[in-house]
C-alpha cells in the first residue's frame, strides 16, 4: 500500500532506485517512484479485492501527441476478442490492440549508465531498429561490471530458489541456461504458471526462465546501474530486420565490435558506426531493402499455363 499525491493505491515493489522504491499501481496501470516512508504493509483483507484491471493499448499508428486523448470518452468498435486482450477501432485513432497492463522494462525506473554522444559502445543484444541494447567500452566499466557479476556467482551459490511467484517488473538473480550462470534479471512477462519472461539488464537479452531458475537478488545488487543501455536507430524505419541483418548485428555483437555512438536529442535516435566511418545505420537500411527487393517477384513474370 503506497500513498500517490493525496491517494492511498495498492502497488507492489519492482526496484530499489537509491533510497526510494519503483512502485507498480495494480489499479491504475502506471509506475511512479516513492519514498519508503510512503509505503505501508498492505492489510491481508485487501489482497483478496479484485484487481481494477488497466489495460495498456497499442495504437497501429504511433501518435504524435496525446493532448487530445487524456480525460476523454473514447469509443470502440470492431472489436474482435483475442487470446491475451482485444482487437478494435480505438475511436479516432485507428486500430489498436487492448491487453492487461503490465509494466515495460522502461517503466520500472531501473537505472542505467549514461551513454553520451560520441562515446565508445558495443552491441549486446538486438531485437528491432528500435530496441538494440549497447555496452558502454570504456575499461572501467567492464571491470565493475566483471566484478558485480564475481559477487552475484558467489551469493548465488549460497542462496536459496525463489519460494514463491514473481512479479512483473521485479529484479531478481537469475540463471542463463545458455551458460548456467546467474546474471540481473527483470521480470516483463508471466508466461504460464511457472515460466516468465525476463530481460537480462547488464546485457539485454530476453530469456523464457522458469521459478526454480531465479532467486531473490539483494538490494547493494539492485543499486547498480544497469550495463545494458537501450537504443534506437535514426533513419532505419522497418519494424524488424530481415534474417541479413539480423546475421550481420550477429557477426557484431559476437566479435564485440567497439563502434561509435552519436545523438543529437534522444537515445531512440542514435547513429553508430564503426572507427573506419562505415555508418551501421546506413548499411542496414541498405541490407533490408536489397533484402525485400530480393523476394519480389519480376514485373514481366506471369502465370506459366
């Protein structure tokens, strides 16, 4: 039980952020940072009310704005049930997607080291143009993270499995199967009774893990900034990379390839390019369309009779 402004919401802790706490209102389908001294024991007659349940909706068309929108009635139709939420018209703004609200990795508060323009990086993990995930390459930041990753090996060797069900958006020490190790995790998604998804934040992989594999990680663990510094590429529109792309960013993230990242504005726009001046983002874009071009089918080919 926290207290939001003048409200009393019921929430749960996702991570420690110095001295305050990342909280998830389950009712009102935001996070927000709160001091300790805001957050009460929630009284056990409670836990049985029913969830007000927030959704989150995935507009098809991004909006530029959502002055407009807030505090407004908005009507659906064409709606179509789906397996994990609804499919309709969201008024005037087009076709959207309606599911449960969890929190996004983004929105539980985690801390992360500042990449600044024209610094040194290497790519860790890539899922699309706009979620690519870099290490800083500076030394002093492989050693720290080097030895944060010597003290969880060892507190996990003596701690005990998680002994109850995790939360979404909570950070937890959990076990790389790949490797058999155990790294900072954070739970994103609930994927049936024992399985969740969960973003490695010193690396930004996503991994399907089950309960026995995660622990609970302490809180000197959790003020550590994460290593893993999500980025977006400037000028490379497509909403996935093609299998090209995704082997070239491969053959990158494999060699540690130390590249230069630039931004004018935001990190969901960044260029990065290699110390010869090759430019990534230019190469990319270039990759894919060569890509798509390749599967169309000639204007002259017709229907062989």
């Amino acid at each position: 039980m926290v207290r939001s402004g003048s409200t009393w919401c019921r929430g749960y802790v996702m991570t420690l952020i110095e001295k305050d706490f990342s909280i998830a209102l389950v009712d009102y389908g935001k996070a927000v940072i709160i001091q300790e001294k805001n957050i009460y024991a929630l009284p056990p007659r409670y836990h049985t009310y029913p969830v007000r349940q927030a959704v989150r909706v995935i507009l098809q068309t991004p909006l530029i704005t959502k002055l407009g929108m807030i505090g407004n009635d908005i009507h659906l139709t064409n709606v179509q049930k789906l397996n994990n939420g609804l499919k309709c018209t969201f008024g005037a703004y087009g076709e959207a997607n309606i599911v449960p609200w969890r929190p996004l990795v983004e929105e539980a508060g985690l801390r992360v080291f500042p990449a600044h323009n024209n610094s040194l990086v290497f790519i860790t993990a890539f899922h699309t143009p706009r979620s690519i995930y870099v290490q800083p390459a500076k030394r002093t930041e492989a050693t720290m993270l080097s030895e944060l990753l010597q003290d969880i090996t060892y507190y996990a060797t003596k701690a005990l499995p998680l002994n109850r069900k995790p939360l979404c958006g909570e950070l937890l020490c959990v076990k790389y199967k790949e490797d058999g190790h155990f790294y900072r995790a954070q739970v994103y998604e609930k994927v049936d009774e024992n399985t969740y998804k969960v973003n490695f934040v010193d690396y930004g992989n996503t991994e399907v893990v089950s309960v026995n594999d995660m622990k609970l990680l302490p809180d000197t663990y959790k003020k550590v900034p994460c290593f893993a510094i999500k980025v977006g590429l400037k000028d490379v529109v497509a909403h996935n990379f093609t299998p090209q792309a995704m082997s070239y960013l491969n053959k990158l993230s494999l060699s540690e390839k130390t590249l230069l990242l630039m931004y004018e504005d935001s990190l969901s726009d960044v260029t990065l390019s290699e110390q010869d001046g090759k430019v990534i983002n230019t190469y990319l874009a270039e990759l894919m369309e060569h890509s798509l071009k390749s599967l169309e089918l000639p204007a002259s080919e017709g229907i062989k009779k």
